[in-house]
C-alpha cells in the first residue's frame, strides 16, 4: 500500500485543526480516532471540499485538489459526514433513487445496496419512520450508491444497536477487496477502530499524534489502548 488515495500537507484551519499530514493508503480501511472534538469532523470537511482551509493543500491520487476540479475528483468520492441527509415524506427507496439521479446511476444499483445495508425489507417505508439507526444505514447506503473508489465515514455505527454495528464493522472491513474500496472511518471509540481499520491515524487536540499501521502501534496488544486513554483523560481534563 504505497499509493495514498489521500494525502494533505500542513493542512490548518484557525482555532480546529494544525498541520494535518494525513496519508491514507489505496485499498487500507483508515482508522481516524480521537476523542470527541479533537478535530476528526472538520478535517473530513476540508477533504470533502465542504469548508475551505486556511492554509496547507489536499491530494486526490497525487493530484492537487482545487475548486475547479472539486466536482471531478469527488465524482469517486462516496461520503457520510455527521447525521444523513433525506427527505422523510418518501420511503427509503425513493430517496435512493433521487441520490442516484443526482450521480448520474442507474437506478438498478439502488436494490443491490439496500441489501448490502440490510434494509431492503423496509425500502417501501417513508424515512420519517425510520429508527435512528435505520436512517443511519440509509445514509450509508447513499455513500455506497456507484461503488466509490473512496468512501468517508464520520462515525458510521452511530445510533446502531449491537447487531447493527457488528454488520456494518463487517461491511466496512470487506470494501478493500469486495469492491475495490478505500475507507476511512472515523471514532471517538477505539473498539470501533481497532475491529475495522488497518492503518490508523490519531488527532488529539487538532493536531496528528501517530499515524501508521496499527500492527506497528500494538505490538504487544496494549499500546493503542494506553495512547488513547492518555489522550481522551488529557482532554476532559481541559
């Protein structure tokens, strides 16, 4: 894995984040930790092209990221940033639909993916019905809609019961080689990471404090642990 699908250097946005260099390898599930405001969010925004950064830049496949091309390199780009967005007077279906419009898919994708989500079988209800995490996995399965070279996940089992995150830890563990997939995957929870990712980056502060395989972080199956309790008790200390 030595191409990065993403790669960002000196990356700041005033009073969020400071000099993110992250790396994210083709074909790794990427693991973004770190406690809740410590940055994750925002530094998906910038990459998304959602907010603007102060200074430092962003790479696509080694190509420069820019307002002019923003449209044509995130037309490989499946995204789900914070809460999912969805039109709760029509069913679940239906809302598939108008996102696959919008991407320029045909419809037909639209089936295949509510099955790899498990919920087909509620596809016909309208959203405003949906649980939490039902609404959750309809915004996954937009994300998913064209099989994405890229998918970004902020904090995807949000809202999930436990069988619920166990199937999409599974689903988002087969990406790399089911579907040729890139993922990365934000938590404030290091369980989440630890069972999906394989590279990991953690941010602490607004500022990367390792990034590398997580193999090389743990090799004695509590380093992980002990970095991210260090971090999380050092900022609710705060």
């Amino acid at each position: 894995m030595s191409n990065y699908i993403i790669k960002t250097e000196n990356l700041c946005k005033t009073g969020r984040i400071s000099n993110i260099d992250l790396c994210v390898p083709e074909g790794a599930v990427y693991g973004f930790l770190g406690p809740n405001g410590a940055g994750k969010t925002t530094t998906l925004k910038l990459i998304l092209g959602l907010i603007h950064p102060d200074s430092g830049s962003i790479y696509y496949d080694g190509i420069l990221f820019t307002a002019k091309n923003r449209f044509t390199l995130l037309r490989e780009t499946g995204s789900l940033i914070e809460s999912p967005s969805y039109y709760g007077h029509l069913t679940g279906a239906e809302n598939m639909e108008i996102v696959a419009k919008m991407k320029g898919l045909d419809a037909s994708d639209v089936n295949d993916v509510l099955h790899e989500v498990r919920l087909y079988g509620q596809k016909d209800k309208k959203v405003s019905r949906y649980s939490l995490g039902m609404k959750q996995r309809l915004g996954l399965a937009m994300a998913l809609l064209g099989r994405p070279k890229l998918l970004i996940l902020d904090e995807p089992t949000n809202g999930l019961d436990p069988a619920g995150i166990q199937e999409i830890r599974e689903l988002i563990r087969s990406l790399p080689s089911a579907m040729n997939m890139t993922v990365i995957v934000s938590s404030h929870m290091l369980s989440e990471i630890e069972q999906m990712a394989n590279v990991v980056g953690i941010i602490n502060n607004g500022e990367m404090v390792y990034q590398g395989l997580l193999a090389d972080l743990d090799p004695q199956g509590n380093q992980l642990e002990n970095v991210f309790l260090e971090l999380t008790c050092r900022s609710e200390s705060l």
